[in-house]
C-alpha cells in the first residue's frame, strides 16, 4: 500500500514542527517523527484507521494522534 500525504498535511506537520520547536526542537521532531511513523502502519495495515466521513470512501483513512 502506498500513503499519500496530502499538500494539506504537509503543511499541518510543518505547522505543528514549528510551533513546538518554539519550546524545543528535540520534542517537535519526536512528534513529527510520531506522526509520520503512522504512515508507515498505514502502509502495512491499510485498513486501520478510521474511514474519512468527509468522502465515504473506504480506501481512503485517517489516523488519529494523541499527543500527551
């Protein structure tokens, strides 16, 4: 399976980058790196997740992340 991160995401992740690193950089690239390795569950379990209600399609999925 392959992951398409969308423009939209990409620039929620550097978003998200930026504003932590406001603190420390070493955690903001933690999270990035959480982020993105959920990518990779995707690519290996594709059907986990959640199913998008916004398109009604099962291919495509979202995964959400809790940050603590």
């Amino acid at each position: 399976m392959r992951v398409h991160w969308t423009d939209n995401a990409i620039e929620h992740l550097v978003d998200i980058y930026e504003y932590i690193a406001h603190d420390s950089s070493v955690y903001a690239k933690r999270m990035i790196d959480r982020l993105t390795k959920r990518s990779e569950q995707i690519a290996d379990f594709p059907m986990s997740g959640r199913m998008v209600p916004e398109y009604e399609v099962d291919e495509i999925r979202e995964m959400i992340e809790k940050s603590y």
